[in-house]
C-alpha cells in the first residue's frame, strides 16, 4: 500500500465535509501513510465529538481505509473561532 497523497486528503474532506477549512499535516514522514487533520464545517453544528469523528470516518471510509493512522479534530466555524481566540491569548 502506498498511502494517499496530502492533496487528496484534503481535497476529498473539503468537498464530501463541505468544508470551509481543512489543515492535513503528513505524520509519516512524507510516505502518506499517517495523518492529522483539522477539519472544519457546518455540517458539525449540533454533533458531538463522537458523532463528527463517526461522520468524518465515514464519509473518507475508502480514503482511511488506505492509511496507517489517521488522527482528527473536527469543528463548527464557532468551535473553531474559540480555538483560535484560546491560541492566541
């Protein structure tokens, strides 16, 4: 298995999450085995942080399925503002 590339990643996370920011940080040493990613949508208003990672899961099943690790952090555009504002201070 040769993994998939960072750009597909993120691409795929964007569209199928309608995401309006996704952070894809290649964890394997540029092998494309192992990722953490930061994705954020509206789609995750209302959802728990099981249920986003269940969604996420989910609709990249085909793309994890092709990795080693895949680490997440899942946010509304709120969620994420607040990460940011807590970064910052």
């Amino acid at each position: 298995m040769s993994g998939i590339s960072k750009e597909l990643l993120e691409q795929t996370l964007r569209e199928k999450l309608e995401a309006e920011y996704v952070e894809v940080v290649d964890t394997s040493g540029g092998c494309g085995q192992s990722y953490d990613v930061i994705i954020v949508s509206k789609v995750f208003e209302g959802k728990s942080v099981l249920q986003k990672h269940r969604l996420v899961n989910e609709t990249c099943k085909s793309e994890i399925a092709q990795l080693h690790a895949f680490s997440q952090k899942s946010y509304t555009p709120a969620q994420w503002e607040a990460q940011k504002q807590k970064q910052t201070s």
